[in-house]
C-alpha cells in the first residue's frame, strides 16, 4: 500500500520527468531556429542571437544542475530562486534582440564607442594630473620602491602622450562617425550589404586593442620606440577603416567630406607625434 510520502514522491518525480521532456524540445527548437538563420542576413545578426541562446543553454544547465542537488521540499531555496531568475532574464533578452543586421552592427559599433571614449578618458585624467599619474598605486610599495624617473612624465613626455591623444581622438571620432553612417545609410536587405555592414563591425573590433596598446605605451617610463610603432599601427588601422568605409553602401556623397577630414587628421597627428619623437 502506498503511503502519502511515496505518493507524493512518485508526482514528483513525474512531473520532473515532464518538466525535462519541455526542456528538452524548446532546447531543440531554439538550436534549429538559430541554424536556420542563414549567413546571408548578416554574420553580427547570428553573432548576437547565438550569444543569447547560449545565454539561455547556460541558464538551463545552471537551474537543473542546482535543482538535482538541492533537497526535496516544499520551500524553494535562495539557490533555487537565484538560478530560475537568471534563466528568465536570459529568456526575457530575446525580446530585445536587433531584428536585422543593420540593428546588430549598430549596437556593437556604439559599445566600441565607448571602450576607446574611457580609454582616452583615462590618459586624459592621468595627463592631468600634477605629478605621478601611478602614485596612488605604486608609492606604497616599500619593498621595490621605484624612482621619480620611473613613474612621472617629464615635460617632453608630456607633449608626446597630448600628440597622441590627437591620435586616439580620431581613433573615436572614426568610430563615431562610422556608427552614424551606419544608422543613416545601413541597409540590411541584401546579402552584398549585409557583408559589407560584417566588414564594418569586424575592423571596428581591432581599433579598442589598437588604441590600448598605444595607451599603455603612453604611461612611465615612456618607450619612445614602443610608442611610435603603435601609433604607426594605430595609424594604418584607422586608414583601413576609412578605406573600408569608402567602399560600402554607408559611405554616400555627404560622408566623403569627414573621410577625407579625418584621413588628413590621421596624417597630422602622425607626423607631429613622430616629429616630437624624434627630438626627445
């Protein structure tokens, strides 16, 4: 005869059992819906939803693995409750997944935006500064104690890391730029644009690294050779890109102007960088 525990055990495990099977149908559903996507509507499209229904994969093996070791009670667990909430709000971000792929590579082009916007932010508070721009961090370190010409900019320095903040500047206002272009003239409707908007977003991922080597060539002891070959890289970067952007469907008559503008700056800040350089 089966007791009241055991009878709540078996519709337990049965429903258990019915909540995997669900799971186990949307996960394949999810997967053929991704695969189906073609390449075609955009490979920064499929990037994204990818990304999201990893998310969610994640946040299901999360919930069922805390699941399978928590306890069999009528309360829920602060586990319990943690992970379920995770995994909704990775389903929850579905809805706000870009519906093309002129959406998709805006947003990745405005978050490259702002990782070059913090990094110029940062030399620009340590530029300012009167003294050491590493002295809260490297003074209290009694044990190596470095000195003052390691860790100050003399006045030389100075003028080299404001040149090249020139650079760095052009480096975000490419960035800037190329995001307008993109909401304004993106178009998403053929395959040829889509690979271009691909194109875009892809060279648009290596100017970040770019400027953040050059950066941190920028702080004490300044290495001369080490910043005049990043800026010469960030420089033939930044010409890559103008040149890319030139030949998409972004790029119309009234983009042409800034192209040019911001290729002369490139030059500009190029050969003033390098002739400070040279005279240190």
């Amino acid at each position: 005869m089966k007791t009241p525990q055991s009878c709540n055990i078996c519709c337990f495990c049965l429903e258990v059992e019915q909540l995997c099977d669900w799971i186990l149908k949307r996960v394949l559903t999810l997967s053929t819906i991704y695969f189906w996507l073609p390449k075609s509507q955009g490979v920064t499209l499929r990037r994204r939803i990818r990304d999201a229904t990893v998310d969610v994969f994640e946040g299901i093996n999360q919930l069922l693995e805390v699941i399978q070791r928590s306890p069999l009670q009528s309360s829920l667990t602060q586990d319990q409750l943690t992970s379920t909430g995770g995994f909704w709000s990775s389903c929850d971000r579905f809805a706000q997944l870009p519906r093309d792929n002129k959406s998709a590579s805006v947003l990745v082009l405005s978050s490259q935006v702002g990782v070059v916007k913090d990094a110029i932010e940062e030399i620009q508070q340590a530029l300012s500064e009167a003294q050491d721009p590493f002295g809260d961090v490297l003074h209290d370190d009694h044990d190596h104690p470095l000195g003052d010409q390691d860790t100050e900019w003399s006045d030389r320095d100075r003028g080299v890391v404001s040149a090249c903040v020139g650079m760095l500047k052009t480096a975000a206002a490419c960035l800037r730029k190329m995001t307008t272009a993109v909401k304004g003239n993106g178009d998403s409707t053929s395959a040829q644009n889509n690979k271009q908007l691909d194109d875009l977003v892809d060279i648009s991922m290596d100017i970040s690294p770019g400027v953040d080597d050059l950066v941190l060539c920028l702080y004490p002891p300044m290495d001369y050779s080490g910043v005049e070959n990043n800026l010469s890289k960030l420089a033939s970067l930044l010409k890559k890109v103008l040149e890319i952007i030139r030949s998409t469907h972004v790029c119309g008559e009234s983009e042409i102007s800034w192209v040019q503008f911001l290729e002369g700056a490139i030059d500009h800040n190029l050969n003033n960088t390098k002739g400070l350089i040279q005279h240190c």
